[in-house]
C-alpha cells in the first residue's frame, strides 16, 4: 500500500502520516517522489483498510501495490534511482563504464590496468580481492592484500573501486576498502548477505543468481533495501541455458523487463555472460545500445598470464577500441 502525499504537504502532516500507519502496527517509509512524497507500508500481514489512511491530513490517495516486492518497484517509487560514485551516476541516462580484471594479482598488475581503464575513459575499477571459484583449487584471491591494492589503485588513479565480497564474516573488511560491494551471482540468495549489505553505507552491484528469474532477483534486492540501503545497482551477467558457444546467455529482454517493473539502475556485464572476448565486444555493443545504466567489462594486460578469466578480458588496446565505438553507438541511440 501506498500512501500518496498531497504537492507541497508539510513536513509534519507527513510525520503525522507516519505515526497513523505506524500506530497501526506497520512500518511506514517516506519515499521522496519528484514533486510529492508517499509513504510506503511495509510489514503488513493480509491486506491493509485504505480508509484508515484517505482521511488524514495531507493524503492525496491511497493506492494498493500489487507486486510481492515493494522498495525496489516502480509502484513505490516511479523516478529512476540515481547511484552516484565518485563523479559517475547510475540511473539518470549516462553509461558508467566499470573496467578491470577479474581478480587483483599484484601492484604491477593492478595498476598498469587501472592506467590504461582510465585513459579510455572507465569512470570506476573492478577487480576481486576474494574470488568464488568453482574449484578449491583454484586462485582464490589475495584476500587483505588485494583491497590494499585496490586501495592504492584508488589513491593514484582517483577511480573508484569495485569488488566482491563473499560473505557477512569478512563484509567489515571488504566495506572498509571498496567504493562498491558487488555481491556475485553465487550469492545472490544469500540472505544474511543481502540484509548486511542492507546496513552498509556503500553502495550495492547485486548481480543476477545464473539461474534467477526476475522476481527473484527483485525480490534480492528488496532485502537490500528494506534494511536501509537504496544504492542498489542491479547487475545482468548472464544467465545459464542449455548452450555451448558461450558461457552463459546474455539475458538482453531483462534490461527494458527491469526498466518497467523496478526504478533501480542496471547494468550489464557482457564478460561472465560470453566468457570469450570476441563475444564480449559484441555483447558490450548490444548493451551500450539498449539503454542499459552501464556495463562491466573484465579488462587485462596480459590475459594469456591471468588467474582468472583469461579467455573473457579483453586487451587494453581492444578496450580502448570498444569504448570508441561504444561513444558512436551512444551519439546514434541519443545517450550521454
Ligand atoms: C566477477 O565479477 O568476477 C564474478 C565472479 O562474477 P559472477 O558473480 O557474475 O560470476
Ligand atoms: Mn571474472
């Protein structure tokens, strides 16, 4: 249920508002609209009686909300959420581009790439501290020593970074270090996960489950939310079918999907969907032509060498390339 305000309502018919719903035995939720606020009602159990509300002071209508999920529709909110870092925005129509390797390997590496992202004009750094890989076995991460890294990358480049983290016991480390926490596709249900970056003053890349369908994925991101934290910035990586060519297929139709049902930014991260460069580039194109809130590309200065997603990072020079033609696709489309 949705508590609409009257233009220009005062600030303490609002609180009073407030107190009505709360007094009820419902959380109320201010939301902040373009010219009015509402009020959302959260934690009710069964339907609530519009009536109790249409005659307070102040209220311009009461409208039911017919999704399951709620902070996170474009029935509560119907202005684009904007995820401001550093100077880049998510969500008002430009296309942050988010550049870097998939896991931190060493200072030479980290910076060479961050130097060459920057130059072609990547507005924030990815790059994993702590790694979830598919075999124990494999390179996990530098854990502390590659935020470190990340946190040198930041203080010489100015870029923002991004990076994962695992899980609630090291999310005090990782929030201490990043710009961004992004929450991969392997934990996209990890709820104690979701509700602790809820709590978190950084902002949220909470990529899709492989297998997630949309209201799934919503349904994450409202954990998020609904414990406070509305920089949420959705991520499309690919989603996994029954196809060989690529890694994963790249789930293009839930851009504009996202769009209708939700006002949080997303972005796409064509990398993990293909898992091959020449793939990637293409995806990327696709994706700057969509009108997507930005992308996420896997870069490295030497692919051949990397511990992790090699076959996926594109070439610095052919980063520098794809982001041209990424500028001309935006000219066509009318983007900034
Ligand atoms: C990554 O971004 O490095 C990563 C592991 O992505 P995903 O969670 O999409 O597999
Ligand atoms: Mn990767």
């Amino acid at each position: 249920m949705l508590v609409v305000m009257e233009k220009g309502t005062s600030e303490e018919k609002i609180q009073a508002a407030v107190n009505a719903i709360e007094k009820r035995g419902y959380t109320a939720r201010p939301i902040p609209g373009g010219d009015r606020v509402s009020i959302g009602i959260l934690h009710n159990k069964g339907s609530v009686d519009a009536a109790h509300f249409l005659g307070l002071d102040g209220v311009k209508e009461v409208i039911p909300v017919t999704k399951p999920y709620k902070l996170v529709s474009r029935e509560f909110q119907q202005e684009n959420t904007h995820v401001k870092v550093g100077d880049a925005v998510f969500g008002n129509g430009s296309f942050p581009v988010i550049a870097g390797p998939c896991a931190v390997e060493s200072e030479e590496q980290v910076m060479s790439i961050a130097n060459s992202v920057k130059d072609a004009g990547a507005k924030l750094f990815r790059g994993g501290a702590f790694k979830p890989r598919t075999s124990p076995y494999s390179f996990q991460g530098l854990g502390k020593k590659g935020l470190e890294l990340l946190a040198k990358v930041r203080e010489e480049t100015g870029l923002p970074v991004v990076t994962e983290v695992m899980d609630v016991e090291t999310f005090d480390l990782v929030e201490e270090y990043a710009d961004v926490v992004q929450i991969g596709t392997r934990n996209m249900q990890n709820f104690s996960l979701l509700r602790r970056a809820g709590k978190s003053e950084r902002p949220v890349i909470l990529k899709r489950g492989m297998s997630a369908m949309l209201q799934e994925w919503l349904m994450a991101a409202e954990y998020i939310m609904e414990e406070g934290n509305n920089n949420v910035i959705l991520c499309e990586r690919g989603v996994r079918t029954f196809v060989r060519h690529s890694r994963n297929t790249l789930d293009l139709s839930v851009v504009p999907a996202v769009k209708k049902e939700s006002h949080l930014p997303i972005i796409v991260d064509p990398s993990h969907a293909a898992g091959v460069r020449d793939q990637v580039i293409s995806l990327a194109y696709a994706s700057a032509a969509l009108g997507a809130d930005g992308i996420m590309i896997e870069v490295h200065n030497n692919p051949e060498e990397a511990m992790s997603d090699g076959a996926q990072s594109l070439y610095p020079e052919q980063f520098f390339k794809v982001m041209k033609k990424m500028i001309a696709i935006h000219d066509i489309v009318g983007k900034k």
